[in-house]
C-alpha cells in the first residue's frame, strides 16, 4: 500500500515537473521569437499595409460620483485590449500564457491610445504593477491594465437638480493614423458595469459605444466613445431643498391668522422667513457653478423668495390700512365758529376717535331717543359693526390673503414640476 502511494506521488511530481518544464520552455520559445527579427516599433501588419484592428473593452469597478461644480467624475476601470500578433504565433506554443513581466511589456508592440477627455489618470502599482499580457497560441494578444481616471463632463444644469447628463469616456490613437491603426469596440457587451456598481446622486439608465474620429492638421486618428446615460436621484435635493423651502413658505402664511395689531410678532415672523429661503438659496448655489443661464434650482428659490417678501409687504399694507383715520375724524377738524364776531378757542383736548363718537352718539340716543333713529342705534353699537370702513378692509385684506396665498404657490408648483420632469 505504502509503495503504490508513493508511486502515486512520484508521478504527481513527475507530471508538475513536466507541465513547469513546457511552460518554460514556451516561455524561452517567445523569448527567441523577441529576439529574433522582432521590431515592437512597427504595427502587426505593417508589412501588409494595412491598418491593425484593436478590439478595446472596459471594465467599469468604480463610478465615482459627478461634481456639478468642477463637471467632472473618477472612474476606476480595466482597459482590455486584444489585436493578432502572427509574429509571436509559434507551432509548440499550445497553451495561453499569462505574463506580468514589464520587460516583456515593453519588448512587445502596443497599441499607443490615450484618453481625450481625461483630466487626470494614476496607473495602479498596488502591490505589483497592475498589467496583463495574455499570449494565445494562435498569436492573439490579449493586453490588460488597470488605471484610475478623472474624466470632464460638460454639464448642462438648466433643469437642476431635475436633470438628465451623458458623460462620455474616449479611448483614441495617439501616434498612429487610421490608415495604420484601427480601434474596434469589442462585438459583446463593449462596456461593463461592475457587479452592485452604484452611485450616490445618479443613476446610469443608459450605456451607448459607438465610434468617434479625431481630426488633427497632420492626420486622422481612430477613436472610440462610450457615453453614459445619467438621471440624477431627486430624492436628496427633496429632502435638503424642496422641502424645507416649501415649509418656510408655509411657515411666512401664519402672520395671516395673526392680529393687525401683532406688529412685533408679524414682523419678526415675516423678516425671519425672508431670512431663512435667503439663507437656504446661499447653501444651495455655494456648491454650483456661476453660469449663466437660469437654473431650476434658481426658480424655485427665486420665487418661494419672491411669496415670502409678499407676505411681508402684505403686513405691511393691511397695517397701514389699519392706522390710517377714517374720513369722518378729519370732518370734524373744522375751524371753530365766531360768537359776535370773535373766535372761539376749541378745547385743547384730542378730537374723539370713530369709536369713541359712536359710542357717544348712542349714549345720547338712549337718553332723549333722539337723533338715532332705532335701527341706527341697533347698528352703531354692536360690537363688531363699530370698526371703520378702513379695518374692516384691512381684515378682509388678509382674509383673502389666507385663500390666494396658497392657491397661487399650489398653481406654481403644478407648472413648476409638469415642465422640469417632462
């Protein structure tokens, strides 16, 4: 038993031994295929005169989140490249081979691409340089390499925070023409998304590959472009702009329910509201661009705005109406008659007010029953028909404040959110 188990193993060994000895003697065969009559300057098919096709495929591992501020996003992402070599295409190479060696990197040739619209790129080191060179035995390359990119994206922000974006990544050729040079999205799933791949303030509804060309003074250059389809997630603005917005608006329509005579307390309320909506505008428009264009953001701000100072100007008209004198004080600011021809001096005593009049003319009434015919004295000396003409507008100034108010901001908001989510 004990000798059929170690024969076991001295043939487990022997055929470990063998598979490592093909493998390094592959590796030694494309060694020699380098060295000899291989030029890494010159494209695969140079010597056809035709243009080498690279297939090109990206792997998305992170998304970063887009800045409407400097109108840009990071990505982390695995560039993947594959292009026939029949110069490295050898009959005993029969298996893929696996390499992470930077000499062979740079003994071999490489498509020469770069990215357009990168603003900033790290190539990852972390723990050995991240790269890949996959040679099949037919010749096909297969060249791998993780990067992490910071990419531009030119933002229109007309309708934010209620806005759709593409942003776009672009892989092109660098030192080599079309005519030289052809890069290809590969046939299946050209860009793909890692796995529970999220982002914070968007979602990707669309992923559009297709190609693009560089035009430069001394030639054309082949070129691709991915675009990413972006909605932006509402829900956060809601919470931190909307409505907190929509409260202080609701909060500047109590001083309608408050007495004219309130003075302190409307006016406190009304300049604290106004105070609030300003202070809630700065926050919002410190993390934007300064465009020029109007944004959505911009029209919800400028008019929840715009009905608080109303409600505060309202206040301010209803409480004018309310200490303006009536007609009838300034009636009885006559010049005093001449007995005999002289003047007689008025009392030095403050003219009666509207209320004080009436209330007066009905003391008189009740005791000679003249002067005040019955109905009249019914009238004048009910509470609440005792205030003038001027209160009495002033009272039903805000009483239809209290309906228009929030009917105006409802119709606002029905054409407000009908045009931004259309």
């Amino acid at each position: 038993m004990f000798v059929l188990v170690c024969v076991q193993l001295l043939g487990l060994l022997h055929g470990i031994t063998s598979i490592q000895g093909a493998k390094l003697d592959q590796l030694q065969i494309v060694d020699g295929l380098l060295k000899k009559d291989y030029d890494r300057r010159a494209t695969p098919t140079n010597h056809l005169n035709n243009a080498t096709t690279v297939y090109c495929e990206l792997y998305i591992r992170s998304f970063g989140s887009i800045s409407p501020a400097t109108m840009d996003y990071e990505v982390d992402l695995y560039l993947r490249q594959k292009w026939q070599d029949e110069r490295l295409k050898h009959s005993e190479i029969t298996e893929a081979l696996d390499l992470n060696d930077p000499n062979l990197v740079k003994a071999i040739w490489k498509p020469e691409v770069y990215f357009p619209n990168a603003k900033h790129a790290e190539f990852q080191y972390v723990t050995v340089p991240n790269v890949l060179v996959r040679i099949n035995p037919d010749g096909e390359i297969l060249y791998m390499l993780r990067l992490k990119l910071t990419f531009s994206c030119m933002m229109d922000l007309s309708k934010f925070p209620l806005d759709s974006q593409v942003c776009t990544m672009e892989v092109a050729s660098f030192s080599k023409t079309i005519e030289e040079l052809s890069l290809e999205w590969k046939t299946m799933n050209p860009v793909i998304m890692g796995k529970g791949l999220r982002m914070p303030q968007f979602e990707i509804v669309k992923i559009a590959a297709s190609d693009c060309q560089e035009s430069f003074q001394i030639g054309n250059y082949s070129c691709l472009v991915a675009e990413f389809h972006l909605s932006r997630s509402v829900g956060f603005h809601l919470v931190q702009s909307y409505l907190p917005t929509i409260l202080i608006v609701v909060i500047s329509w109590v001083s309608f329910w408050m007495d004219v005579d309130s003075v302190p307390g409307r006016t406190t309320l009304g300049v604290t509201t106004l105070l609030a909506v300003s202070s809630q505008s700065s926050g919002i428009q410190s993390g934007l661009p300064q465009v020029s264009y109007v944004k959505a953001i911009d029209v919800w701000m400028g008019t929840c705005t715009a009905f608080v100072f109303c409600a505060l100007l309202e206040f301010t008209f209803v409480n004018y109406m309310w200490r303006k004198q009536p007609v009838e004080v300034f009636d009885k600011k006559k010049s005093p008659e001449a007995v005999n021809g002289k003047a007689v001096d008025q009392s030095p005593e403050e003219p009666d007010s509207a209320v004080a009049v009436t209330v007066k003319k009905c003391a008189r009434a009740d005791d000679s029953m003249l002067g005040c015919e019955p109905r009249t004295t019914h009238n004048m000396c009910a509470g609440s028909e005792t205030l003038p003409k001027n209160k009495i507008r002033a009272r039903r100034i805000d009483e239809l404040s209290r309906f228009c108010f929030p009917l105006t901001f409802a119709v606002f908001n029905l054409f407000y959110w009908s045009y931004y989510l259309s």
